[in-house]
C-alpha cells in the first residue's frame, strides 16, 4: 500500500534537480582543470567499452569516400555485390543507369537490409545516408564548404568470426563484384587526340567471338588457353619478378582476321583497347606518358607496326626542328629503343594485367628486337581459309551446323577446293554474304574457288610463254651477232691473204690499218658468246664459211669459239 506521504510533491522534485544540477556545474569545471584530458578520454572510453561489451554483435562500417574524399573501392564493391543480392521484398530502392555499363542497376535506399549468408555464417548489411554541413575537399590550398551527404554500409555479425569476415568475405565481395561489373560493362576503344592531349573513348562494340572466329580449332583452343592461364597468373608474375603483361604478335596476309582475334580477345577477357599510332607519337617521352595513362586490365594495339613509323636507332643524329618564332629546337624521335623500354624495360612494370598486340602483314621486315620472348611472347600466324575456318563462316552467315564434314553436298568438293592458300576468311565470308540462300551462296563459292584454282595454272602457261619469247629473242639477238663477227672475220682473212705479198714495211703499215680499221669488232666477237653463255642457252653451230684455226696479228688475236 502507498501512502501519499511517501511521494514526493512536484516542487520538492524540482528543488532536488535543480540542487543536483547545481552541484554538476560546480564539479565538471574541476574535473577539467585537474584531471588531464587523454586521461578523461581514457576513462570515457573504458566505460564504453565496458558497457558495450555485453553485446556480442561487430558492425564494420564502408564509408563511400576515403579520409581523402577519394571513391572507396571496397565500397563500389560492395555496391556491385549487393546489387544482386536485394530481396524481391525490398520497400525501397535506388535506380540508376551508368553511361559505361549495358543495364539499369538497382541500389539500396536509405535503412534498407540486405541478409547474407557465407560459409554458414549469418551477415547483415545496411545502408545509410545522413546530410551534414562539412569541408568536401582542400584543392590547391582552398577549402569547400557545403552539404555533404555522407553514404555508406554497414555490415554486421557475430564478433567471432571477424577474422573469417575481414580475411575471407571482404576478398570473396570483391571478386564476385569484379565479375558483376565486367558482365555489365560496355567496353571502350581508346585513341589518341592532338586536340585534348589525351586519350578519347568511344564504346566498343564489336561483335566478334572465338565462336565467330575462322581459325583453326586448335590454334584457337591455344590462344584462349593462353590468355585464361595470363590473367590467372597474378602471384605467379609476382613471385618470379616479371611485370603482369603479355605480348602478342599477329601476323599474316591482308584479310585473314587479324583485327578480329584482337576484338575477340578484347570481348573475351573484358578489356579495353588503347590504339596507339606509332605516327602520332612525338617521342619516346610522349609515348611513355601515354602509357602511363592508360589503365589496367587492358590492350595496348599498334596495327601494321612495319610499316607505321620508321623508328630510328640510338646509333642515329638526332633531328632538329623550326618553331614557330624561328628558333631551333632539337627535338627526340620515337626510337625503337624508346618503344622496347616501355613494353619491355622498367616502365613496363607500371601497371597490371597488360597484354600488348602487334599486327602485321610482313613479319620478316620487323626487327628481331622486337619479336623476342618477353615483348612478343606469342606468335599468332592466321592464314588463309581453311575448311574448318570456312564451316564456322558458314554456321556463322547461312545458319548451316559446323559440327559435320558433310553437312551440305557441297562440303566435300569445297573441303577439296579450299585447301592450300586459295582464300583468305575475308573473302569468303563476302562470298556468303551475297546470297542468303544456302545452296545458291555455296554454289557461288565453288565456282570462285574453281577460278582462283584454275588462275595459277593459267599464270604458269602465261609465265612460261614469256620466258620463251625472251629465250628467241636472246637467241635472234645472239645468231645476229655471230654473223657480224663470222663477216668480220671474213674482212680479216682477205686482208691476211693481201698481207702474204707485200714487203715488210709495207706489212706493218697494213697490221697498223688493221688494228685501228676492225677494232670495233672485238665487242661483237666478244659480247655474242658472252650474251649466249648468260642466257644459259647452248653455242650455236652454223654452216657457211670456214675460218679456219683463227689468225693472229700485233696485239690481237682471233678464234671462233
């Protein structure tokens, strides 16, 4: 039973408050004089810790912004990763659209939950938003205030199994997110612009696959072998001491898919591409900066590297240049040096998972500095058609299976026709365009690829015919000559049989008439045998008049050969 006595009436209440709080007012400022504060903090802290101690639950929290007002990584991770685990049950969500990406992406809103579940361990995440008045950032010495609005997420979880957490679902939430990202992301093909000295982006959308790909099956098992064992090889790269880049080397006739395989690479590990043109590069300076600026997980092209720029050697002068006001400047060319240290030397190591492609159409014109292990690690021939290339074009553009030697009547006469250098892909697959009928657009290819079989044999007729009219030339030529020299000769026996009755002196005077009369005879007796021995046909026998065993006269002699 309570007594009314025993309760205290308001204004006795009131006095005692206002005496405690009194006594408070009086006390706090002591407590700060005398006692230091790291010891206040000490003590505060202590209690808290104490008092929060009985709970048996760890919240981490991932702000979106770093102390330095930089995005969180983790945290556009954990974004990624939550995206695909939002319950059909959520209130409230966030819709958004990146530019980079293919779809529209759903968020959490502000005090939404999201449960999880890892290795049987039960996880809770939350987001949070709040607006406060802070400093945004200090940019060149200035300071910005405003409203911030300050995102971020909460996980939560039993206190226990923190190291587990931290040491093997924050990595598993980051590598799941790595794959939901690629997935939605719309590559870029990046190319250099003299406007905005810098790399420009346009979206890159080309369709080709290793499944649309005419390559062998095996030189295609090989190069998809070869890049998932690349980007697989993270710790490996770093264990060994070799930078995390790999070098590829395409190389073949006009038309046969270099540039494809370069795409299907691209859309096979997710890559962008940075084509660079060697042309537009002022130096090995410039070159190295745009390197730099490149980001990872990308593709380095330089296409038809033979014949883009002439690089010069160190061994060369360097040039010099006019500016503008009429000084002189000497200036540093892109130098094959300057190109081998970027993909191969120290500054190669500035960046991660870099796969750097050279394509061109003439292998043997490159210099061997550029092809060895290490800068080209993999040398990529593509040919021309063959018949498996030509039955994934034929899946590809008429819808016929590729799994078959005989899927069409056609198949066996083409399997014997397409073998050998006879079509490159790019040929035959604008064959397959023309028609989309199946039968009339492989019709089509039979009588192409009949023609271009009957065209060698053709150029051989041709080539032999003109290699016969030049032998009957040379031979005309060669019969001209040795009666010219077969007349000369004639002249020099008459003069001889005149030489037999005369004195001495009047000899000699007649050799001197000689000499200077039938000089001009040597080249021909000369040249006629020579031109028949250079042509590789056979001396030639004629009839008519006999020279006998030859003559001799001062300072020359005469013989039929």
């Amino acid at each position: 039973m309570v007594f009314s006595r025993d309760i205290l009436s308001p204004a006795s209440m009131f006095s005692s408050y206002a005496s405690m709080m009194g006594y408070i007012m009086i006390i706090k400022p002591m407590i700060h004089t005398i006692i230091p504060r790291p010891v206040q903090n000490f003590v505060f802290s202590y209690l808290k810790s104490f008092a929060g101690s009985r709970s048996s639950t760890l919240t981490l929290t991932i702000d979106q912004l770093s102390s330095m007002y930089i995005p969180e990584e983790l945290y556009d991770a954990a974004q990624a990763y939550l995206s695909t685990k939002i319950s059909p049950n959520s209130v409230r969500l966030i819709m958004a659209r990146d530019p980079a990406e293919k779809k529209v992406k759903l968020y959490l809103s502000d005090g939404e939950v999201v449960s999880d579940v890892y290795n049987g361990i039960k996880l809770e995440w939350r987001f949070s938003a709040s607006n406060k008045n802070n400093t945004m950032a200090e940019e060149y010495g200035q300071s910005y205030q405003g409203n911030f609005q300050r995102e971020y997420l909460e996980l939560s979880f039993d206190k226990k199994h923190r190291d587990l957490v931290v040491n093997s679902y924050i990595p598993y939430v980051e590598s799941e997110a790595k794959v939901v990202n690629n997935n939605r992301r719309i590559l870029n093909m990046h190319s250099y612009s003299h406007v905005t000295q810098k790399w420009q982006s346009v979206n890159f959308e080309h369709p080709s696959t290793f499944n649309t790909m005419a390559m062998n099956d095996d030189l295609k098992r090989s190069v998809i072998e070869d890049l998932d064992r690349f980007v697989g090889r993270k710790d490996y790269y770093k264990r060994v001491g070799k930078a995390w880049k790999r070098g590829y080397l395409l190389y073949g006739p006009p038309g046969t898919g270099k540039s494809s395989l370069v795409a299907a690479m691209a859309n096979y590990l997710k890559f962008d591409i940075y084509d660079l043109q060697l042309a537009s590069v002022q130096g090995d300076a410039h070159l190295r900066s745009l390197l730099l600026s490149t980001k990872n997980s990308s593709i380095l092209l330089v296409e038809d590297i033979d014949c883009s720029v002439d690089l010069p050697t160190r061994l060369q002068p360097e040039t010099e240049t006019t500016l503008p006001l009429g000084a002189f400047q000497v200036s540093t060319p892109l130098t094959l040096s300057g190109l081998l240290n970027c993909i191969d030397g120290l500054w190669s190591s500035c960046g991660n998972e870099r796969i750097i492609i050279f394509t061109t159409n003439n292998k043997e014109k490159l210099d061997p500095a550029l092809l060895r292990p290490g800068r080209m690690d993999m040398h990529i021939y593509m040919g021309h058609c063959s018949f498996e290339g030509f039955k994934t074009l034929a899946s590809n553009y008429l819808g016929l299976s590729d799994e078959n030697d005989d899927t069409h009547p056609l198949y066996p006469d083409i399997k014997h026709l397409i073998d050998g250098q006879v079509l490159t892909p790019a040929q035959v697959a604008e064959e397959l365009m023309k028609d989309e009928d199946a039968d009339a657009a492989l019709e089509g290819l039979v009588k192409v690829l009949k023609r271009k079989r009957s065209e060698p044999e053709k150029c051989d007729d041709e080539s032999k015919m003109k290699k016969l009219k030049e032998g009957e030339k040379i031979i005309a030529d060669a019969e001209e000559a040795v009666a010219d020299a077969e007349e000369a000769v004639a002249d020099a026996e008459e003069t001889l049989r005149e030489l037999e009755v005369l004195s001495p002196a009047q000899v000699e005077d007649k050799e001197e008439l000689v000499d200077s009369q039938y000089a001009h005879v040597m080249p021909a007796l000369l040249s006629g045998p020579r031109l028949m021995a250079q042509s590789g046909f056979p001396g030639f026998y004629r009839g008519g008049r006999g020279i006998g065993p030859g003559f001799r006269g001062r300072g020359m002699g005469f013989r039929r050969m």
